[in-house]
C-alpha cells in the first residue's frame, strides 16, 4: 500500500509540474517562500514568518494525514490509539509580538501616543526610533515600566524582539525572540522557550529541521544568538538542555518527520514517512 501511494505521489507531482505552463515556480505551502526583500526590522520579521510558515504547513499535513490514515483503520476510537496525535505544532508564540505593527519608519513620537494608545491602558507612551534598524517603546506609570524594543542588523539579516518590565522588585524579561542565519546557510531562531533550526535546499524545500519547547527551564539572552553567529548551530544547540527538559519535539530528517512529546506523561515517539503522504501538499 505505501508503494502504491509513494507512487501515486511522484505521478501528481510530474501531472503538476506538467500541467505549469506558465513557467512559474510551483510553490507548495510548506516550501519557503519570501516575497518581503526588504532591508528593514518589518522586512526580517517578515522572512521570519515565511520560515515558520513552511516548518508549520510540514508538520501541520503530515500528522493530519498520519491521523486520517489512523481514524480510516479505527474510526470509532481512533483517539485511543497510542501513534495517534492530540497536540497542535504552534512554534514560537509570542504573545507581545503584535506590538511592533508600528514599528515603521513612518512611525514618530507623537504619531505612537496615539496609536498605542488603548494598548498603553493610560500609561505615558514613549517612542523612538531611527525608523529601520532601532526601536523602543515604553509605557510608564508610576509603579510599572513596559518596554519592547526590537533591534535589526542589515548585514546579517537577523532581528531581536525584547519585552521587558520592570517595577519596584528589578527588571523582568517576559518575552525575547531572535531570529539569523547561520555561515552553512541555516535559519536559526530562539525564545524564552523555544529554539529550532531548519534548513531548506536551493529549490527551497525543506531538507532539515528541529524544533524544540522547554517544560519548565528558559533559555537567555545571555545565550544570544543575535545579530550573527560563526558556529553552524543545529539539532544538537536545539536540545542542548537534554530531553528531559523538553515538552515536546520535532524533527525532520532522511525524509522522516519525528513528533516527540510527553504532555500526557511518558515520552511518546512516533514517525512519519513524508514520502508516503507527499501529495497531501498539492491537494
């Protein structure tokens, strides 16, 4: 059965590259695909975005067909079975994240008191910027502080988001995101709680990644990995903490997708042939 759908797969994607007359590059949702070049933090962010898009869309279609291939052998109590997955794949949420919509060179002082203005929740808002690679803003009162600011480096094409308060106990990171390439060529990015590498080939398609959540520990800025680094960090910078430390991981490689997780216990591993599903993303 699994040569037959392998097979049938290599025959829609030779019916698809067929059928593209145009000429036009056929892009599947988890191949990479950046159409914001732009040298600016929003530029960046946006590259981000498309990196994670393509990890997501991979793990997102090959454990939604490795459960309709479950729920067709067990329909009645396929939620029982053992290989079958419970949990989304949500890499990297940061939740103040949404905050540097402004953070734009068109964006001044005054402009963000009004702008920010229902975020702020009536603290003073204080803005600045030089509109590219800088940005800072803060909301202030008397007892709190909130400052995200967001650093870009053009050279490395990479960015780091910071949110931070600080009150009458010290100063708190509440949420960090970074985001670079590595010399091989590799994206790389971390949070408070995440960190993955992932690695496309020149027709962009995925060739490796790996993707892990802390449970309980935090990685730190103090283990920056912004605006660039010399190492070619991988899978082994991703888990460096040790699996017993990790919520859940996933893995790409020789064209096995690995989901790892113990968020209901004891670890569970199960591995899935993206071969046999390829024509899920043509679908």
């Amino acid at each position: 059965m699994k040569r037959i759908l392998s097979l049938f797969a290599v025959l829609l994607l030779l019916l698809c590259s067929c059928s593209n007359d145009s000429g036009e590059k056929l892009i599947t949702a988890d191949m990479l695909n950046i159409t914001n070049t732009d040298e600016t933090f929003a530029g960046c962010l946006d590259r981000f975005e498309s990196v994670i898009s393509a990890m997501k869309a991979k793990v997102s279609i090959l454990e939604t067909e490795h459960n309709k291939a479950i729920k067709v052998q067990n329909p009645d109590e396929y939620f029982l079975e053992s290989d079958y997955i419970l949990t989304a794949f949500e890499p990297f949420p940061i939740n103040s994240m949404g905050i540097t919509d402004g953070f734009t060179a068109d964006m001044t002082e005054e402009a963000a008191k009004d702008f920010y203005k229902l975020q702020s929740r009536g603290m003073d808002v204080v803005y600045s910027s030089d509109g590219k690679t800088s940005f800072s803003l803060k909301f202030v009162s008397e007892e709190l502080i909130e400052e995200y600011s967001a650093e870009y480096n053009q050279k490395a094409d990479s960015f780091r988001f910071v949110f931070k308060t600080e009150n009458g106990s010290g100063e708190q990171i509440e949420e960090f995101l970074e985001f670079a390439k590595t010399p091989s060529g590799a994206y790389i990015m971390q949070s408070k709680t995440s960190r993955c590498f992932i690695e496309f080939d020149a027709k962009d398609k995925i060739v490796a990644f790996c993707a892990g959540e802390l449970r309980n520990e935090q990685f730190s800025l103090d283990e920056s990995i912004f605006p660039s680094t010399e190492q070619s960090l991988g899978k082994s910078w991703v888990l460096s903490r040790g699996k017993s430390q990790y919520l859940n991981i996933h893995t790409f490689e020789n064209g096995i997708q690995t989901h790892e997780e113990c968020s209901s216990g004891p670890w569970k591993s199960i591995q899935i042939d993206a071969e046999g599903y390829a024509s899920a993303f043509y679908s």
